[in-house]
C-alpha cells in the first residue's frame, strides 16, 4: 500500500487472455464454416458420394459463381450502411439491354460498355436519392427496384418472343462456361473478386473509410471521411457488381426471361447475412464470410435438388435463413427498428 501511495500508480489489471483458435471458430467467419461442413456432412449421407462428384461440384460452381461475384460488390453497400434492394432487376435489366444490343448486331465489347455505363447511371440515381435527398435507402431502391424490373419486361417484349430474349453469343457464352483446373472459371473468378474485396476491406485506407462510415456516419464525417463520397461510391460499385452479373447471366443462357434477376436480391443478402454481414447496421461483414455464405445455401439447394425435392423449398431455406440471421444479428448488438 506505501509503495502504491508513494509513486501515485496502481498496477496494471492483467490483460485479457485471447484464443486465437477459438476465435477462429467462435467468430462469424469460422461459425460459418462449420455450417458449410455441416451441410457438405449432409449431403454425404442423404446423396452419397456423388454430392462431391466432379460433375456435381462443376453443376453447384456455375450456380453459385454469379451471385457470389454480385454479392463481393454490393457487400460494400452493406459495409457503408447501406441496402441496395434493386440488385436483383438491376441484374435483370443489364441482361435485357445487352441481349437487345447483341439481338441488333452490336459487338459484345460496344454492348458490354453501353450495358455497364447504364447500370451506373442507375446507381448514381440511387446515389442522389439516398445521399443527395436523404431518403431512406430501403425505400429509394425499392423504387429503383420497381422501375427496372418493369423495363426489363418492356425491353424482353420489344425485342423478344414468347416473354424471352434470345441473345445467343458465341465468346460470351464459351467464356462463362470454361473450366479451369476442374472448376467453371467463372466460380474462380468470383473467388478471386472475394479475395481482392477482402484485401481491400481489411488492409487499405477505403476499407477503413467504408467501415467506418457505415458503422457510425457521424463520427466518421467528424474524422474528416466524406460520408456522401464513399456512400456514393459503394452505391456505384453494387450497380456495377449487378450489371457484371447480368451480362454474364446472358452468357451461361444465352437468352433473357422477363423475370431474369427475380428475387435475387433476397438470395445475395440472406448469404451475406449468413456469412456475418448485417442490415441493422453498417460495418460489419467479411467478404470471406459472404461467399461462405453463398455456398451453405448453394449446398442446401444441391441436397434439395438431387433428392428429386421440389426447387420451391429452397426459397423456404432460403426465407428461414435470413429470418435466423436477423434475429442472430439483433441478439449480437444490432439495432431495431423503432
């Protein structure tokens, strides 16, 4: 007691012990892929060992690749505080427009550019409306939503037949269907895109700008970030990610449905949410743990469909993941809405 009386100081309390294996596992990241290896258990003993054949695995990658590569763009909405519901018809109309373009004899890159520059103009939209106007951005690209979904059907009826666009093209359709060291290239890519994202958000200065924006807007303006410029920004990459995942839609099918991109926008936030991502808040989220995600449910659709069950019940999964995520995401500190 003298000594601490006579040098005015207490001792330090001991720090924290910490786990680094048990985070791993504890974590949002590492809980998620114990769900996967749940699910691959699953399979194994419901399908067999043709759940992990190489046709199997090709059939599962080329499925889940573009929702993969659309969900890495609009996970930095997310990241910024941001929910960009029109992803799934900003997809549908970036496949309407290009397959016009190529029907009418466009060369696929003129197609692409004019495709992707109008897909951007419909992020700077939202962009004005949610940072410009602040509107809510729930309600604003629900609009956005509403709006596109109606002119993919005006376009896929302009320039198709029988409510379909048959936009057949040769490179497009060879490049999103090669495989490369036994896998669709396409998931490759996707993979690399998550790990380019997971750099960016975790080692460079616009991943801090991004988290810290969307984790607390007001303290990062105060901090001298620009909260409309990286808003903006993450807004204009999701449409960006969206319009990608369009075009290459026309590429695996080679035609275009009025109803193309139709609820999509449920399946990239119910994995993103799953993989650690939150609504209620910005800030939080792995790009690793998104395309976690995005396999646990590709996986569960893969038991479902070989075990000859209807394809519905997976939008059931689906719906019942993302209600458990939410509630998951309230319990870990997310806020309500009032």
């Amino acid at each position: 007691m003298t000594d601490t009386l006579a040098t005015g100081r207490q001792d330090a309390p001991p720090p924290i012990a910490h786990h680094p294996v048990r985070e791993v596992f504890t974590g949002p990241v590492g809980s998620i892929g114990i769900t996967l290896v749940i699910v691959i258990a699953a399979g194994l003993i419901v399908i067999g060992p043709r759940f992990l054949s190489a046709s199997n695995i090709t059939i599962a990658g080329q499925f889940v690749a573009i929702p993969i590569l659309i969900g890495a763009f609009a996970a930095f909405a997310l990241l910024a505080g941001v929910v960009d519901l029109s992803i799934g018809s900003m997809a549908g109309v970036s496949a309407a427009i290009i397959g016009a373009l190529l029907v009418n004899g466009w060369e696929i890159w003129p197609a692409m550019a004019i495709t992707l520059a109008a897909c951007l103009v419909f992020g700077c939209i939202n962009a004005l409306a949610i940072v410009g106007f602040n509107a809510d951005p729930i309600a604003a690209t629900l609009g956005m939503l509403t709006g596109l979904r109606g002119a993919t059907y005006v376009i896929v009826e302009a320039f198709g037949q029988s409510g379909s666009l048959f936009a057949f093209h040769e490179g497009l359709f060879a490049f999103t269907n090669m495989m490369a060291w036994s896998l669709p290239l396409i998931f490759l890519i996707a993979l690399c895109v998550t790990a380019v994202a997971a750099l960016i958000v975790g080692k460079t200065r616009l991943g801090r700008h991004v988290r810290a924006v969307g984790g607390d807007p007001l303290a990062a303006a105060r901090a001298g970030i620009s909260v409309a410029r990286v808003r903006t920004g993450a807004l204009l990459l999701s449409a960006f990610g969206a319009g990608i995942g369009g075009i290459l839609y026309v590429g695996q099918l080679g035609a275009v449905s009025r109803l193309l991109g139709f609820g999509l926008e449920f399946q990239v936030y119910a994995a993103l949410m799953i993989g650690g991502y939150s609504i209620l808040r910005g800030g939080v989220g792995a790009p690793v743990g998104g395309a976690l995600g995005f396999l646990v449910i590709a996986g569960a659709a893969n038991i479902l469909d070989l075990s000859g069950i209807s394809p519905y019940y997976v939008n059931v999964i689906v719906g019942a993941l993302l209600l458990a995520a939410v509630l998951l995401d309230r319990l870990r500190g997310g806020d309500a809405y009032e």
